[in-house]
C-alpha cells in the first residue's frame, strides 16, 4: 500500500535521483533536513557539555554510563508507543511536539546549570524525561523519509540526513568546548559556561520544532485500521517474525554499533586520562570523528542506491573496527584526531547505509514500528556500555577501547555465520525484487 504525499506534485515525490544532493531539491525535506540539523546540533553540544560537567563534578566514567543510561533506556519502554503512533497518527504533529517539550525541558535544566545549584540526579531526572520525549518522536522522524522523497531516494536522503549529524559533530563540540572554556575562564569548576551551552541548546530545540512545523507534509497514517495500541505491536513483532532478513539488519544496527559507539560516550575519560587534554581538545577530537562521518555522509549519498549493500555494510564494519583500534592506543592528541576521523567515515557510512536498508525493505504500513523496534535495540546500547565503563575504570581507558573495537569486528563475524543472507544484499528493495513489498517472506536467499 503506497503513502499518499499529502498534496505533493507527482514529481516531486519521486525525486530527482542524480547528485549527492537530489533530496534537497524537495522543500518538504530541506525543511526537515535543517530540523534535524538544529537538532544533531543540541545533542551533539549536550554531549560535550554534560560530559564535561559530569566527569569534572564526580571523576567517574561510571556515572557518564549512568546518565546515558536515563537518556536510554526509556527508549525500551516508550519506542514501541511511538512506533504505533507513527503509523496511526499525523507524524507532523508528533515531531513537533517531541521537540517543544524537550525545548522546554532543556531551557529549566539550563537554569538549574546557570543558577550553580545543579546536582548529579538532576542529569538522572532531565535525562529520564528527554529520552522518553526522544522515544516517542523518533519513530515518527525516521519513518516519515522515503515517504516525503520516494523510495528510489531513500540512500541518498538517509546520508544526507546523516550529514547534519556528522556536520553537528564537527562544529557543535568546537562551539560547545569554546563556550565553556570561554566563560569558565580557567575554573574547571565553573557551570556558568555549561550552563550558556544549555541555553543555546534550548534555543536549537526549538528552532527544530519551527522548522518542522513548516511542512507542507502531515504524515497521515498509511492505513486507518487498528485494532488497539497491544494488537498493533504484536502485529509488528508478527512481520518481523516472517522477516528474517530485517532481524538481520535490526541485529546488525544493534550489536556491532553497540561496541563501536563505546569510544563516543567515553572520550571525556580518553581526553582526560590519555591525552591530558580540556575541553577544547575534547571538541577537537569528537570533531575529528564528525569530519570523517560528514565525508562518509556525503561519499554514500553520492553513490546514491548502489548494489552489493550487504558486502559494503560487512567492509564498513570491519574498517570501522580496525581504525578504532588505532585510536585506542594513540598516545598522542594528533594520532587520535587521525585514526578518528576514519573510524567516524566507516561508522556512519555503515549505520546510514544500515537504516536505509531497514527501510526499503519494510511494509510502508508498519515501518513506524519497524523503527520503533530498530530504536528500541539502541535502547539495549547502554547494557553493553556498562562492562566497558567497568574495565575503563578498573584497568584503563586503553585497555577497554581495545576490547571494544575487537567485539565489534568478532560480532561482524559471527552475524556473517548465522545471517549469510546479509552478506547477499544487492539493492534491497522491491523495485529489484530483492525484498517484496507485499509482507510476503522472501522465497529464496537468491532474491536478495
């Protein structure tokens, strides 16, 4: 069943499918593009700025796992409502309410920062209400882009939605680092400056809902029938109980990003422990990862619905896995800045490349909860952060960021065992009859 556009012209839903940039020339998607943009950017200069406070307040890469913890595991409990209701209400009106609350959300916790009255269990509880609003929203934000720009632009709208993740990790952690450094003025202790970087994130968030609020596109639901919110989620789980390929892909987006994302949530620890660096030289290196996810980004988007999509993701891997190795046991700030940025290039290229896979192959009716079930995995992502944090604190930082990069290539490895079919994915959607779109299971390994 194909998602009406909601007023668009014929032509344009279908997108123009030549250039690195073709979902661009979709107003609907620009919009949605610099939503995303605004928002990569508060996150990203949330992870700075939290991170900087909370290991400078408690000394302990623990209570960093702690706090990504809160903003995490909501997505366990909430994903799935947010799935259904991407697929039974407007995605418009979902995204933007998602977005005005964690703007107010956000400008609160700036004032408790700014005031100097924050506490640890403040980052709990803010972390505990933004995760579940992010729960609910994401679903709806991810599901609503093959069909605003066609599924024959899906890679290229993905990447490029990518590259204002990527794009926020290269100037959001410089701006952020810059802030804080400024207005401390050489007292570690000082919030005033965190505090600042609040209130801009505040700020961004909602821009984000501004933007949003723009399209001309509501996201109607695809099909009206429900039978109640329980009916729908078994529903979901049902599909992808006939949909081995998608458990795959759904298993690829989970496990192996789980110890590859692991050096992201503790370069506070890396920066500070191994390198001896401030704030300035924790944006530098979180930058340098997003100057090699933005070139990912761009490379993919470029290449546009290329074939053998199950060999590139498999390569992606394992050069994800090697260059994070490298980082690992760099010693010094210009080494970690290198091997980084390539581990940023391979990461993304391999999680965008991922998702879009995830997309072309699900029924338009259900892909609300399909990605639902897809955030709801990186909900899982913080239980694998735990043993990691552990060891980082128990041995050393090095040590931990080893083991971490080793776990994702043997992961790679044995989801190669036990899901073969992944490595035979060529386009993966059902114009090449790679993966039918009626829900059917898939008749042979060859029509992958």
């Amino acid at each position: 069943m194909e998602q009406p556009m909601d007023g668009f012209e014929a032509q344009e839903g279908a997108v123009f499918r030549a250039g690195m940039f073709a979902s661009l020339r979709v107003r609907d998607f620009r919009l949605l593009w610099f939503s995303n943009l605004a928002a990569s950017f508060s996150m990203q200069m949330e992870t700075v700025a939290r991170g900087w406070l909370i290991y400078d307040m408690t000394g302990s890469p623990l209570d960093l796992t702690w706090v990504m913890l809160a903003y995490m595991l909501p997505v366990l409990v909430f994903s799935l409502a947010g799935g259904v209701m991407a697929d039974r209400m407007r995605k418009k009106s979902i995204m933007v309410t998602s977005q005005l609350l964690n703007g107010v959300a956000t400008v609160l916790l700036a004032y408790i920062i700014y005031s100097g009255d924050v506490t640890f269990a403040h980052f709990i509880y803010f972390g505990l209400f933004n995760g579940t609003v992010m729960s609910l929203g994401m679903p709806a934000r991810s599901a609503v882009i093959p069909e605003i720009v066609g599924e024959d632009s899906i890679v290229n709208a993905m990447a490029l939605q990518s590259a204002t993740y990527t794009l926020s990790r290269i100037l959001g952690p410089m701006v952020a680092g810059g802030l804080i450094a400024y207005f401390a003025a050489g007292d570690t202790s000082s919030t005033l400056g965190v505090g600042v970087v609040f209130y801009v994130i505040a700020a961004l968030y909602i821009g984000c809902a501004l933007a949003t609020g723009l399209l001309h596109y509501t996201g109607s639901p695809a099909s009206g029938e429900t039978s109640g919110m329980i009916a729908d989620v078994v529903e979901g789980f049902r599909y992808l109980r006939r949909e081995r390929i998608i458990v795959g892909l759904l298993i690829m987006g989970f496990l192996p990003m789980t110890f590859g994302y692991n050096v992201m949530f503790l370069l506070p620890v890396f920066n500070v422990d191994v390198l001896g660096g401030g704030p300035d030289d924790l944006s530098f290196l979180v930058s340098a990862m997003g100057v090699g996810a933005l070139v990912g980004s761009l490379v993919l988007a470029r290449l546009g619905d290329i074939g053998n999509k199950g060999r590139v993701l498999f390569l992606s891997a394992y050069f994800w896995a090697a260059f994070l190795l490298g980082f690992a046991v760099s010693e010094t700030l210009w080494s970690a800045m290198v091997f980084g940025t390539f581990a940023g290039l391979f990461g993304t290229a391999m999680g965008s490349l991922n998702m879009s896979v995830v997309q072309l192959a699900s029924r338009p009716e259900i892909r609300g909860r399909v990605m639902a079930i897809m955030w709801m995995t990186y909900g899982f992502m913080p239980l694998g952060l735990i043993p990691i944090s552990w060891l980082a604190e128990a041995v050393d930082i090095e040590t931990a960021l080893v083991i971490s990069a080793l776990l994702l290539a043997g992961s790679m490895v044995l989801l190669g065992i036990f899901y073969p079919e992944l490595k035979r994915i060529d386009k993966g959607h059902a114009k090449n009859e790679r993966v039918l779109s009626t829900g059917a299971v898939i008749e042979t390994e060859q029509d992958l």
